[in-house]
C-alpha cells in the first residue's frame, strides 16, 4: 500500500518546467536589466539552434563565458574565438544573427 501511495505520488508531480530556467543556470544572467536577459535569452536561443542543428554540443558553438560577453561587451560579437569544428560559413552565419539580434 505504501509504495502504490508513492507510486501515484511520482505520477502525479508536475514536471513541467520554466521556460526560462534553461537561462538562469548561466552564472551572471540574474543580474542582467530586463532588456539585456531579452537579448541575452536570444543570443542563447541562436547557439542552441546551431548546436542541434549541426549536432555539436552548444559550448562548441559560442562558450558559456561569451553569452554574457555578447549582451554586455559592444562588438565583443567580432572578438569571439569559433571551435575549429565549425566552417567559415558557419561561423559567419552565426555572427550575422548575433548582430541582427543584439542591435539596440
């Protein structure tokens, strides 16, 4: 009996999760303006894209330490350092959206 009480318990919790805590487990995202976390969730958004889309891990396509670069240095976009994994043209399509996104 007590483990069917368990059981309908595990079955029955929420497990749906908040569309933003994908962004908060990046250190320094808290303690960004409510503008910046917009152009930040979306600099994120963009490296996830490419990292599904090219089945690369996403650290290989922009690193942790550059999202908040990104969002908080001005043309930091054309100072990030690309895995030699990815192409050329890859990268350049990566930091056309970068621009078009973090324009302000």
């Amino acid at each position: 009996e007590t483990f069917l009480l368990k059981n309908l318990q595990v079955q029955n919790k929420d497990y749906t999760r908040n569309p933003e805590d994908k962004y908060r487990k990046i250190s320094g995202y808290s303690r960004l303006q409510a503008a910046d976390k917009t152009i930040f969730q979306r600099v994120f958004d963009i490296r996830e894209k490419y990292a599904e889309q090219y089945d690369l891990p996403p650290h290989n396509v922009i690193r942790k330490t550059d999202l908040l670069s990104i969002v908080n240095i001005p043309g930091y976009i054309d100072k990030i350092r690309f895995s030699k994994k990815i192409s050329m043209n890859l990268v350049n399509g990566i930091i056309r959206e970068l621009k078009t996104v973090t324009k302000r």
